[in-house]
C-alpha cells in the first residue's frame, strides 16, 4: 500500500497566515550595511602593480638600473592605491613589485662596486 502525505484542511493557509506576525519599525542604515566577508563585489580603483611586477622580474634578467628604477617608482604608486584598502586584489602584487625592485638595485649596485674594484685591481 504505497504512502499518502497527511491531508491539511484547505483552510489551513488562511488560518495561519492571521495568526502570522508583522514586522514594524523604521528602516536604519544598519539593514543595508555590507557584511565585512562580501568584499568580491566592490569595485577598485585600479593599479599598475602587474607593469611593476613585470618591470621588477625583466630588470633580473636584462635590465639592471634601467628597468628596476621605474619599476620601484610605479611599485610606489601602487602601494599608495592599495595601502588604503587592504582588501584590494592588488596588494600582494604591489607588494611583491615593491621588494623585487629594491632587492633588483640592491643587486645591481653591488654588481657596479664590483665591477669598479675589479677595474681598480686589475688596472693598479
């Protein structure tokens, strides 16, 4: 004998929709607030820490100086953008931009002091 649900009364909908209470009261700034873990659908503004990132990583490989300086300095404005929000998608990028460039010249200078000893020695 194969199951029936348990038949309700037709009136049962209008019977319970009486006894349901309303909600009153004022609508507040508080009803509309953004809970703090929805922040994918905010909208940024935009940054050049991928150019940064990119200059940075070219600057190990070719350029030195020359590529490594505006890398640092586009590295510098994108760290202003996203240093005001932590929550922009660009931060780790900036932020990797920003240490590459500075490791990159540090490397660089190091390279050029060696080079004029080398110079030095050899020429003395």
């Amino acid at each position: 004998m194969p199951m029936m649900p348990e038949q309700q009364p037709k009136d049962f909908w209008q019977e319970n929709a009486e006894e349901e209470t309303k909600l009153t009261g004022t609508v507040t700034e508080e009803n509309f607030t953004i809970p703090l873990g929805a922040t994918h659908h905010a909208i940024y503004p935009q940054t050049n820490a991928v150019l940064a990132l990119v200059l940075a990583i070219m600057s190990f490989a070719c350029g030195g100086l020359i590529f490594s300086i505006p890398a640092l300095i586009i590295a510098l404005g994108a760290k202003k953008v996203t240093d005001l929000n932590p929550y922009h998608p660009d931060t780790g990028t900036a932020q990797a931009a920003y240490i590459a460039s500075i490791v990159n010249i540090v490397l660089s200078i190091v390279v050029i002091i060696g080079y004029i000893l080398v110079l030095v020695v050899y020429w003395s």
